[in-house]
C-alpha cells in the first residue's frame, strides 16, 4: 500500500471516543491513516500526537479543517457542537463522520443533513457494525427467516449516569433507546408508524420529577405491518446487556448476550458463567474499529455509508413520538 | 401408604388430557389413586379401565359424581361444560381439578368460584408447576434479584389451529397469551392495573376476518409499578417457545428455551443444535404431572391450591382489556 | 388395542429398579402389560400389587417363571443371581430384559448368552436409549461427521458409595466405566483392540488399599483405527455428569451437560445456570422407559434387542483389559 | 505518561506475528513503544515503518541489537535462529519476549535459558493471557474447586498444514500439543511425572510415512498425582477448538468453545449456532496483545515473566516422553 495515496483523516476532539478512534487508526486502517488530531487542551493533543503518531496537531477545529492533508474528520466533540461542525467541514469539502447523534431537534439533524448532501456523512451508530448484529442483518437480508414480523430489542445499561447527565439527555428514548431504534429500523428494513411507550421511575425515583423514567418498554409497529418490542433499563448488574430477536414465519433469528470469557465454573447448586461485558466500549470495540474501515472503504469508493444522517433523524423521530407516547398513553404517529 | 386411605380421583373426560391425567394416576401419584373414569364413549372407557386399572367406570359425569369411593375430580370434558361440572361437583361435595378456562366470560368464572367455595378447587394453570418456571418463581420469592420491575414472557406455538377453532377461541389473547399473562401475574406477585396491546395478522391473514390478529405485543403495567411485555406468535417452525424474564434492581431470572436433546453438531459452518419441544404435551409433561401430585396434596392437607379459580378470573380479565386495547390503540384499564 | 394380545411381562424384583420399571409398565408402555410381580418380602409383593395394578403377585422367581400369562421377565433381582435366573427364564420360554450386568465374568456372561439363545435377551445398558444419546447415535450413522477417529467420555458420579460397595464392585473399571465402554463401542460401530488406563485414588485414598482408584483416565483404541478417551470420577458435587463427543472428519457430535431446569440467574458476577441432574435415575428416566417399550416392541416384532448379552460381554472384557492396564503401566490387548 | 521513559521494544522479523506485534505496539502498550523494526526484506521494512510510525529501521537482527533506543526485542524470526537471537540479545542487554519454541532440542533451549539469565525472558505461550484461560488459573488458584485431580484439554486446528511443513515441524506432540502440556502444568501447578500417548495417521494417511499421527490421544500423570488428558486434531471443520476443563474435589471450571458471534438462527430442524473462530490469531487476537503489555511490564517492575524460559523446556521434554511413548505403547517417564 502506498500511504501518501491513503484517506488522511483528522480526529476532531480527544475525549474518550477521540482517543478512541485515534488508537485505532494507528494500529492500522486499511486505506486510511491518522493524519491529524485536533484538540484545545494542549496536554492532550501533545500526548496524542506522541502515543499515536499523527503528522500534525491543530489546536482548533477551524485549523484543522483547513489543513489540506485532511481528507476526512471524525466529529468526537461534545454533542452540541456537531451539526455546526458537520457544517463547516462539508464546506471545507471534508468527508465526515459524526458521532451520534447530530442533533437533539430533528430540524437541526435534517438541515446538518442538508448541509452535508456534498460529502459523504456517517452517523455513530455503532452496533451495525458489530459482528453479531451485522450477522443477523446479513442472515435476515438472505431470508433465513422470512419477512420479519417481530423484532424483540434489549438496551440495559450496567448503571444510571448522574442526574445532571439525566437533566440534557433528553430522556431515556432519545438517549438510550435511541440505538434499539436504529437498529429495529435496520433489521426490519422498513420505517415505523407509530410508536407505543410505558415505563416507570424505578431505579432512580428522582428522575420522575425530570418527567423522565429509567424502566421502559416500546412498542413499534413499522408501516409494512412488522411488530417490534423495546425494552431499556438504566441499570443491569450482570453488566451492559445488548440483544435482539427477530421473528419470520420460518424461524428467529437471536443475537443474545456475550459475556466476557467462555468459562463456567460448575458446583454444587449449579454452573456460574461469567459476567457479561461491563459497558458499551468493551461490548462495542470490534465495531467501533469496523465503522471506522467501512467509513474510510466508503470514501475511497465513492459509495454511501452505512449509517447516513437520514439514519439519525428518522431514530430521533421514532424517539420523540416514544416520549410524546409516554405521556398520552396511547400509540403516537411518527 | 395404606392405599385405601388415599384420594379416589376420577378423570372426567377422556380426551387428550383426561387420558394424560389417567396415565400419570397410573404410574403413582403419591396419596392418590385412580378411583373412576367417566366418558361417554363405551370403548373410549373400556379401554382406559383395562389399561390404566380405574376401579370403576361410569358412562355419565353424574355417575361419577354420584360414586362415593370418588373423593375428587378430574374435569377433563369440553370447555363449555366446565362450569356446570364445577358447580355440581361442588354440591357433590367433591374437590375439583379443572382444566382452564373455567369459562371466556368472566362473570361464569366468578359465580363457578363462589359455588365451588366448600370444596378445593385448582384450575389448570400448568405452567406453575414446571420445575424451570416454578424455580424461577421461587428465586424471585427468595430476592434473588430483588423487586420485579420488569418482565418479558414469550408464547410461540408451533402451528396455528383450524380457522374454525380459532372462531370459538375467544381471540389470540384469551386462548393463548392468558398462561402468559396467569404467568406474569405470579412472577410479579401483583395485579394488573391496565393494559396495551397491538398485533396483525401476519401468519393466516384470514384470522383479521375474525377481528383477531396471530402476532401480538402486550405491555401490561402492575398496580405496583413492575412492567410486562408479552409476545406471541401462534407459528414458530423451531417448536413450542415459551421463556420469561424477570428483571429487578438485582439482575434478572431466564427461563430459557428447552432443546429435546442436549446434543450439537458441530461443522463448517457452526453448531446445529436440536430443536426445542413441538408442542405443549411433550414441554409440559413434568407439569401436567406435578400439578396433580400437588393437587392431591393440598386436598390432603386442606391447604389452598396453587391455582385458584380467581386466577382464572383474574387473567381472563387481562384477556378481555388486551382486546379492547387491540381495537382502541390505547392502554385500557383490567 | 387388545390388552389380552399384549405382551404380559413380570418384574422379577422390587428394590429401586424393580419398581422403576413396574410404574413405568403401569403408566402404559405401548404393546404390553405389567402382567405379575415376583418378590421374596410379602410387604413389597402385596404394596407393588395395589400401586400398580399386577394381575398376580408371586413369591419366587420359579413361580413366575412358571406362570403361563407370564410372556417376558424383567430381571431387576440381585446381580449375582442374573446369570442363573437367564438361563431358567429362557428354559421357561420366557424374553428376557437383564439388568447390567448378567455377571462380571466374561465366561459366565457368554455361558448365559448361550443359554438364552432361543428367546430374545435385551441387557439394561439404558444409555443407549437415552434421547441425546440415542440422536448422536443417529447422526453418526447418518454421516454428520464422516467416520469417527476420536470419541471422548465422560462419567462422574455425585459421590461415591461406600467402602463396602466398592470391594465387592469389580473396581471403577467394571463398575462405572462399563457404561462409557459400552457408549464407545455403539457410537465407534467397532470392537476395541487395546486398552490404557491411568488412574489414582484421589477421592476415599482408602480405596488405594483395594487396589482401586476413584478417578480414572483410559484410552481405547478400536480395530479400525478409531481412539477413544474416558475419564472417571466417583465424586462431581455439581451433579451426575455423562457427556459424550464424537469427531470424525467433516465435524463433531457433543451430548452437553443437562440441567435440572433452564433457569439462569444474572447478577453481579456473572450467570448462575441450574445444576445438572443429581443421579442417574434423574437423568435416565426417559432412557428407562424406553428401553422397556423397545424391548417389548423387539419381542413383538422378533426383532433383535438394541443392547445384547454379546455387547455385554464386550464391555465386561474391555473393562477387564482397563483393570490390567492400570496395573502394568502399557496398553493392553482386549 | 512520558514516553521518553517508555520501554522501546525492537520487532526483530516482519512476517506474520512479527507484524502483529508491530500493530499492537503502534495502538498503544501502556509503558512501552514500537522503538524499531529489523527485517532484511527492504520493502517489508520500509512499509511497516511508515504503517505503524516505528523511529527506527535496521536491516538486520545485529543492527537492531546494537541500537541504545532498543531496551527490548520481540524475537519473532524463524525458529531454527531463536536460540542464538535470543544469546545475542542477552550479551547486548536486551530483554527478550521469544516466540515458541526457542528450540525443539531441550538442550538448546536450556542453553538459551542460561545465556538469559541476566535478562527478562519471555516465551510465547500466548494461551496463558487469553482472558478466558487466565481466569479459568486464577480460579484454581483462588480454590473454586480444590486442589486439580483431572484435567481435560482438547486442541484441534481447522485444517493440516503442507506436509512439508509437517517434515520438520517435530511431530504432533512438539508441534501441536505442547501448547496444551505448557497449559496443563500452569493449571496443575505442578510438574509432569509419566507420559502415555496413542495416535493415528486418519487426516492425511501420508504422515504415517513421517512416523507422524494426525489424531492423538495423550495422557498425562503429575508427580501429585492429578491426571491430564490431552486431544488433538489436525482438522476441525468447524474451527479452530481450543478448550479445557480443571475437574477439582468441589466441581470443575470449564473454558468452554468460543463462537465468531453471539448469534443462534433457530428455524425447523433446531437452532444454528455461529462457528467458532477460524484459526489461532483470531482467537487469540486478544492473548497476543496482552503478552506484550505483560512483558513490557514485568521488565519496567523487573518482576519474573508469566512464561519463562524453564517452561518452554519443560514442555518440550514432555512432547518428547510422549513421542517415544506413541513408539513404545507404555507411559514413559519425562
């Protein structure tokens, strides 16, 4: 491979996803290479470009949507600042992609979307790039089962963050069952109607008073007839528990839990497998690498992503009528 | 054990059931014997006589009724008959097994309580009496994950039924997600306050002719907070699929799915295992066995049943709010 | 069907097995009937009778085997008494099903198989008829995996009988091992060649002194070039555990671990499944009942039994090659 | 962290695990850095110095060895020229992490182990930092289930190597095997006492003309007493299959199959599991990184390594008892 001909991306913001991203562009990324970070926190962007070997640091996003060895930016700064960032790298002619989501309000997600129509755009979403979810799409796609008409999706976080985190989330759907969303969407191939919701304040009683609940279930009913049912807790001691089922008149298709190693120690009274993974980045780190790869092999190609900002705004859609459902106790249209 | 000194039972009905109650009478249910069989087919009756050693026969539930070495009752027969039997039964001074429903219509239920109040009454809910079901009940009891606040039940059946029988059926939530529904009441140890339902008919579309759907999503929410969500599907080609989840502060208690066999195949390609049970016959068997043996306990010991008669009612009522939610699009009060 | 056309089998002893067997007869096995029940303690005789519904009791093996309703005995007496009730039941005309094993000399075995010639002998190797056992079987003969080079056994005990079993046990070899000897050769469809075995007494160091050890490895290699690995142990606290894997070269064919229920309890730590059945009775009760209805099915049919006295004598004679392995340090010829 | 205080490892050889190690060196080894890469193929040289950012390139070993930035090597050259890299290096002053074998010949790799005795080494028994095996010792360790009296290990390849290869590979047992003799003994915590092995030529009847088996059987006595069994294939359809058991007075802790994905597909015939991975650098993607992070910090704590040299001996002299023991049909003593 000839590097200089390589995707040159720059990390936007060092944070824990930056950091992240850039540990796996310096391991290697067919086609792509780490070719900046950018970051105002002066110790941090040091440290990156020592440990990880990029070209050139940037103190500033602006800089470093001008430097013309950037190819591509991966937006890993606070949430906030992503659609206006989406913004001026598609003007600086930069690939992009963002982490999830764009935007809260479905307007500022349709106009960054806009805004982007010249570039190509990845959204965040993760989890279809993970081996086990993206094997279920790709069994699904080849009709192991059938046309799905029931789609069972699991999103229990190991423990609740802080109630100030809770107060700017926009709650549980937007936040949380934001990615069940996503991914119900994906494996049924087809968009949602409209949308039941319930839940209860259970784990943190206080975020009742946020109008917020830490205990849901939903109830999607996509337009081609297909059922699906998520459920979302903010607290899980056995650790981060992701699954999925989809039905078809030939069969399921599950995607159940991955606990950390294989190992079972049997005793009396039973066998005690281990725990599952503890959190999202340890569940997610093989997709977190495999999204990057597909965004770079998409670029090079010229072919759209897998994940694209309409993506986002149809998952924050889905989430709003989940929310409006939850108050009027009765299925809302999307 | 002084067999004369054990409970004269006797099978009323010999259909599918009554000859499975008659055969595990046979084999040795302890404190109890197989007094009498009563069946209106001469063969049907003179065949079970021969084979399972009843001591007498009668060609009418009265006769049967009437027999003073008969201390209990196996309702065996139709559906439809079940509350008149009860009733009689209980003048007769007789205890009662019945097979569930007791009736579709809530108010028979009701008034087929208060007539069997002098005498013992369990109704065939059998899936309390499945050692991996009963365990998981057990656990809760004991705190293992602490307070419920999340359940999520899934009934699949192998195949739909004749269009005809699913005319008299009452609906997929009456004639099926009821031992879901029975289920989750028990598991959550409360009482349903309101109900969502939503489903489509996906597997035979004439079931929607009938107003009845054969996918359904259920969310039920509990006088105490705790959440259900019940699927159903009335075809799953791996076999009879029924499992639970029960999630609390704690972790959660699976029920997972049962294989024929513990055997898998390994080859290119992955591991085939067996499939599941085909039918609730062969998944229940311990139970169908158990609840007698339990039965016939609690008669002996004047101790209350397990399944009452008011748990029939109770989740015939659940049934009949889910069906009005199916046509309202809202939640709707038990 | 005709009842006075099926086969009238006796049960010849009523200790664990013998009752097994004459409850699994009067829950119904298809083709036959519980016809008598012989036993030297007038007690057992006349409680058998009542529970289960024999048309006649008998107070010796002679008069049962002289009793014309009398088509077939199960022989479930003592093991040193098999050998010579075979011979008498089969100069009465009678089929025979033998508890394992008709003796632990492989000469009195081949004299009984000689003397049994003219009726059907069938020897209660029940594993064979287990349902995970019997489908490995199957699939090995149906080609799943090609033609077997390695088979690998497992058989613990819960925990070990007394001293004063075990001296008069033939050692761990023909005791327990036998079942796994027996396994090999029905799933290799091969006579063995040679044996190895390595063992030590880890478990009651006293059996040392009977020249006995309580945990054991052997090696067996069949004519055909297929090798087979069993372990041992009379101790597993997490319940009794067989399991079995065959491979050959497209793939192999694993018999799991089988839990009591499907339950698994998620918590902080990891997943507690159920233990594995206590004993074998537990895990075996299908596989008695079955062997018995295809016991009865082969008289009916004529056909040839599943397990004969020859494969007795095989395992008999494999286990005897172990026993001087272990002694000797090299393999021995079988 | 400083990373002028960092360990500066060499990569000596460029071909696959010398690549791999490179990769994760440049993703980040906590306290360590990819200082230099050596290989005599210029164009390997000059693309994995651009790829992973390593400072320095030597075309040869001795270059390597002579630079000041180097404080250690990861000797990942052919094995015939580990034992002489490996005395090199010790004169320089490098510590040294020594892909396995550092010899086939046990007098060559103890030689090596003395001419490091002023350094840090490290042998590559990658199994030992696989989560999953690492957890299953420290179990042990901890006492879950007392003092190890069996130990089962099974390790099959997904297909055979070029007989060519096979020539000089050492056989089955110095080839294959000995990574599950070095697991045994880490997991027995102790040291093999007698070694019986059978085998058979069934995969590729050619290697037979080798003196060669492709399927074996080994067992294992330790001078405590506790017994190993060891299965190896050179083909395994369904994957690469690694897996153990550790059987104890109180149960036994299991490191059971590891499948690509979590995904199952259930359908008519039974539930479809993924396979398992495909080929040891997959499965051990995780071990090969954490040895690396384990050996940079053993040399900055100046602590003995997980793996060292004497263990590398130890396990050769017991593929060599089994070797003669495969020739000599009896236990031969290590």
């Amino acid at each position: 491979m000839d590097l200089s001909d390589s995707l040159g991306i720059a990390v936007l913001g060092l944070g824990r996803m930056g950091r992240f991203h850039a540990a796996n562009l310096a391991a290697g990324v067919p086609g792509a290479r780490l070719a900046a970070v950018a970051e105002a926190d002066a110790a941090l962007l040091a440290e990156a470009a020592a440990r990880w070997g990029a070209a050139r640091s940037h103190g500033s996003v602006d800089e470093a949507l001008a430097d013309p060895d950037v190819d591509a930016v991966i937006v890993a700064t606070p949430t906030p600042t992503h659609a206006d960032i989406v913004a001026a790298a598609a003007r600086a002619g930069k690939h992009i992609f963002c982490e999830k989501p764009i935007a809260q309000d479905p307007k500022v997600v349709a106009a960054a979307c806009r805004a982007a129509a010249s570039v190509t755009l990845q959204v965040g979403y993760q989890r279809r790039f993970d081996p086990s979810f993206e094997r279920a799409h790709d069994l699904i796609g080849a009709g192991a089962v059938g046309a799905p008409y029931l789609i069972k999706l699991t999103g229990h976080d190991l423990q609740p963050p802080p109630l100030e985190y809770l107060r700017a989330s926009g709650g549980i759907f937007r936040d949380m069952a934001i990615h069940d969303f996503d991914m119900a969407r994906w494996l049924a191939g087809d968009e949602v109607a409209e949308v039941f919701a319930a839940g209860a304040a259970r784990i943190q009683p206080e975020v009742a008073s946020l109008g917020d609940v830490d205990v849901a279930a939903t109830v999607l009913r996509f337009r081609g007839g297909c059922l699906a049912v998520v459920d979302n807790s903010r607290q899980s001691p056995p650790g981060y528990d992701v699954r999925v089922e989809v039905y078809g008149p030939d069969g399921h298709v599950v995607v159940g839990e991955q606990t950390l190693t294989s190992v079972t120690v049997w005793r009396q009274g039973g066998g005690q497998r281990d725990p599952v993974h503890p959190w999202f980045t340890e569940r997610f780190a093989d997709a977190y690498r495999r999204e990057i790869e597909d965004f770079a092999a998409c670029v090079r190609r010229g072919s759209p992503p897998r994940v694209r900002g309409e993506d986002d705004l149809a998952a924050i859609s889905i989430a709003g009528a989940a929310t409006r459902s939850l108050r009027s106790g009765r299925a809302e249209a999307v």
